[in-house]
C-alpha cells in the first residue's frame, strides 16, 4: 500500500499519523513562526502578548515535536518555520548535503525534512533561490 501524499507537513493526516494533537495555545505559538518566519522568543511573545518564558516552553515543545527547526547563532536561539529552515539550509550547505545531516543542522526530524525536499522537488514548494537570488530579474 502506497503512502498518502501529504500537501504540507500542518496536513493534519501527517501530523495524525505522528501522533501530534496540537492545543490552541500550541496553534498561538505556532501562527506567529509561521507569521514571521525566523524568531526568538522575545518575538514571539510580543507577537502573541504573552510571557517570553511561555512562549520559550512552546517553542521548545513545538522544536521537539518536530514542526519547527531550532538554529542558534551565538547566543541567541531562533526557531524558524520549517520550510524556511529547509531553504536556509539548502543555501547556506548546498544540496549535496545528506538529508540526515541537514536535518541535524536545523533540529528537525530527517523525515520532515525528506518530505520537505520532496515536496520542493514535485514543485508543491517553491525551491530556494540561488544566492543572490533576485539578481537578473527584470521587475
């Protein structure tokens, strides 16, 4: 029996089939990364008006569920939508880069990252851009 094609990794058959259940705080937390792409905690709390401390416990809960990747950059921790974080990745390391490794860069399981680039390479995603990306283009 073949897999079900998932449109998106929020596609609630995938996150059913991982046994993610999602609360409305959860669904709060989640809206503003999804929102602002590449936050701290800080952004997210003023994002939501809620404490930065409870914002920092979803963030966690959502990086260790594995619907947002983790980066940090000295000392600062960002959390980022995971198709972003995908992208980033793919243009910081190059797409030569096992998908294991680059799910170790950006905290996030190597499934969602496979269907990620999956998703990228059918064309339901748009890839990332070459660096420089907007260079060339005629507007």
């Amino acid at each position: 029996m073949s897999s079900p094609e998932y449109e998106s990794i929020y596609d609630i058959r995938f996150l059913m089939k991982r046994g993610i259940v999602l609360t409305l705080p959860l669904l709060k937390t989640l809206d503003a990364v999804i929102t602002l792409k590449k936050v701290t905690a800080d952004d997210v709390a003023k994002y939501t008006g809620r404490a930065r401390t409870i914002e920092s416990r979803y963030l966690s809960r959502l990086n260790k569920i594995g619907i947002v990747a983790k980066v940090k950059e000295g000392r600062r921790v960002y959390y980022i939508e995971p198709v972003e974080a995908v992208r980033e990745a793919i243009q910081k390391y190059g797409d030569n880069m096992m998908v294991e490794q680059l799910a170790h860069q950006i905290s996030l399981p190597a499934d969602i990252v496979k269907l990620i680039i999956d998703l990228m390479k059918s064309g339901k995603i748009p890839p990332p851009q070459p660096a420089g990306g907007q260079q060339g283009q005629a507007t």
